[in-house]
C-alpha cells in the first residue's frame, strides 16, 4: 500500500506498516496519560500501553504470517503484509480454487493465537502469575477479566487475554474476516464460489450494521464504528470480485487485448502525444523503440505514457518536451497467455490503466481495465442470447 513503511522480511514476505498506525499509537498516548499523576508515572503508564500495543500488533504479525506460510504450502506466494490500525493484512497472490484449501490458510490465522495465549497461560502458570489476591493478578479472582485491563499489573497475562479476544473476534462470520472466509469457504463446498461469497458477504454487512449500532445507540468504542464500515465496504467489494473472478474463468490477455491502438516514440513531442489523447479515446500510451534507437530493437516496449503523467508533463515542460523524458520506465507487462484475472489484478494493485501485451519483447497489443470489463459484459450478453442457447 502507499505511504507505508517497510519493516523487515520474512520468507520473502514484506511487512509494512500504514502511516496511520501512527494515529492508533497517539491516540493510545492520549487516552492513557494522566496529568493528575506525576510526570513519571503518567508517561510510565502511557509506555505500558503503548508497549502493549505493540505486543498485540506483534502477534497480529504472526497471525498473518499464519496465513501467509500456509498459503505459500499450497503454492500462493503473499506479496507483502501490511499493519493498520484496524488490524493487519495479508496481500495474497490469489485464492485458492479449492475450498478446502481456503478453510486451511483460514483457519491457521486465529490458530496461531491460540498457540500464543496458550504458550503465554503456561508462562503464568509457571510463574505464579495467575494467583488471586495478595496483589497478583485478578485472573479467576476477584475483578475477573476487566482487571487484566485495567491494574495493568501484569503484561503476559493482557497480552494473553487480548490473544483470547483475537480469537473470539477473527471468527465472527463477518466477511472478509477471518470466520467470514470460513463460512464462505464451507459454503463453497456445496455451491457455485461467487454465490457462497454473496452469502458470506451479506453476513458479514448484516453484522457490520450491528458493530455500527452497537457503537453509535450503546456508547461502544467509535473503532467498533471504523471496524463496522471496514467490514460493509471490504464485504462488498469481495463479493463484486468473486463475480469477476467467475466471469474471467477460461479467459486469457489474448482474448481481451486491443489489437488497435496508438503508440508513441521515445523522441516524439508532447505535442504529438497531446494530439494523440484528444484525436481518440485512447488514454494510455505505450512507447516503443523505432529503428533501434533508444537503447532497444524496433518494437521493443520502453516504458508507458499514461494520461495523468501526459498532463503532469504538459504542465511542467510544455509540449515540446519529449515522450521518452515524461514516460513510466520499467513498467509491469503482460503476455497473451496470461489468465486474464491475473492482468485485471496487477492493474488494480498498481493502479493503472492499461498494461503492454509483449511477444518476445515486442509489443503486439493493449490490455485494459476497460476492455476487460467490456469483454465480460459482451461474455455475458451472449450467454444469455437465444441463438448461443441454440448453437450451444
């Protein structure tokens, strides 16, 4: 994700943290520093907590990293995970097919908090930690749970309640979380993949509008609000994906490239390609080498002119400034044979419109978000016509 920072690597997994973790940690600093205390004591107890919050955010790790590893033993690589305020996320490749497969990437997440409330219970059995009374913790013992908050008397023993609650919360059957994932994968074991995700995803808003109201009629914490819109919006957006990933089901680059299209040199003018944007409808432009110039044969794809980096262009270097000093080097690429829910991806993750279709280097097509949602839209008009009905 943007604007956010690398941490370490793990069996080739990036993990990155979101500048708006930030927020969480200033937030955590302002609710629990007390100004009624002494100076050292007040930030000691901030500390604590934000120590603990970093404890949890550790574990949120392992949780993903959970999934992750399982899924790397079923062949899907993870491109990175990323840590918000709301939780972490685990980027994978792509979702396995079968939904055995999903339960188990699934289900290893909320499992590794088990593992970790469970080695930290035996830490405090082993330390006494668990006693009541006398001043240790109130775990079984007079205060219960709400006492593991808030004495703030021992760090293992909150660390290992918050693991417990991780657990609870990953399997409510809220999609996409964790129990959300769960119920659609069950249900994709007796059903078509995109109507188990609706099902699952109409669970998950329905409990997305109960963590809504809880947080707005009863006083509830506003995050369970946050986490209440995240869930509707990622329940949504899940469900609209696995409709696509069905209709692109036997479709390759090949059958959704543009064969027709418009192409710039690295030595053309801004002008030209300004002509170019308002002469059609074309609005990324690949660049190719011509006669060999450029460092590249004749053909070969140089980089990528899209519209937004045209007009950022024209506004700092005119339109006599060159093609080859404005474009997007180095940019992805796509081959014919390529799945078309593999293009449609890297696109939405790179956030960009169209990406070259190569042949041995050499450009033979465009493929673009908007041509690939044609492509489905014609895909589906024809299986609903009678003559294709007819003709089978």
């Amino acid at each position: 994700m943007r604007w956010s920072l690398k941490l370490a690597k793990v069996s080739g997994i990036a993990i990155y943290v979101h500048w708006t973790f930030l927020l969480l940690i200033a937030y955590i600093v302002w609710a629990t520093y007390r100004p009624d205390l002494p100076t050292g004591q007040a930030v000691a107890q901030s500390a604590w907590a934000v120590g603990l919050i970093l404890a949890v955010f550790l574990c949120v790790v392992l949780h993903e990293l959970g999934h992750s590893l399982t899924a790397k033993r079923f062949g899907i690589a993870t491109r990175q995970i990323t840590l918000l305020p709301i939780g972490g996320v685990a980027s994978l490749e792509r979702m396995p097919e079968d939904p055995k497969q999903e339960l188990w990437i699934t289900v290893m997440g909320p499992l590794v908090n088990v593992v970790i409330a469970g080695v930290l219970l035996v830490v405090l059995l082993v330390t006494g930690g668990l006693r009541s009374g006398g001043g240790g913790m109130a775990v079984g013992g007079q205060g219960g749970l709400e006492a593991t908050f808030a004495t703030g008397q021992h760090f293992i023993a909150q660390l290992m309640v918050v693991n417990m609650l991780l657990v609870v919360f990953n399997l409510i059957p809220a999609f996409p979380m964790d129990g959300g994932r769960i119920l659609r994968a069950i249900l994709a074991m007796a059903m078509n993949y995109a109507r188990a995700t609706a099902i699952a995803a109409r669970v998950g808003q329905f409990m997305a509008i109960l963590f809504a109201a809880a947080a707005l009629f009863l006083g509830m914490s506003p995050f369970l609000f946050i986490i209440a819109i995240f869930i509707f919006l990622g329940a949504e957006a899940e469900s609209q994906y696995a409709a696509m990933r069905v209709a692109f089901q036997g479709l390759t680059v090949r059958d959704a490239m543009m064969t027709r299209y418009r192409v710039l040199h690295p030595e053309d003018s801004l002008r030209r390609a300004a002509d170019e944007l308002l002469a059609g409808s074309q609005e990324d432009f690949p660049v190719v080498a011509q006669n060999g110039e450029a460092g590249g044969e004749a053909g070969m794809v140089l980089g990528m002119l899209p519209r937004g980096v045209l007009l950022r262009a024209l506004a700092n270097g005119g339109l006599e400034a060159t093609v080859g000093e404005s474009m997007i080097r180095g940019c992805p690429v796509a081959s014919e044979g390529d799945p078309v829910e593999v293009a449609y991806r890297r696109m939405r993750e790179l956030d960009c419109g169209a990406l070259p279709v190569v042949r041995d280097g050499r450009l033979v097509g465009l493929v673009s978000l908007g041509n690939i949602s044609e492509l489905v839209m014609v895909r589906s008009a024809l299986e609903g016509s009678p003559d294709r009905a007819v003709t089978g």
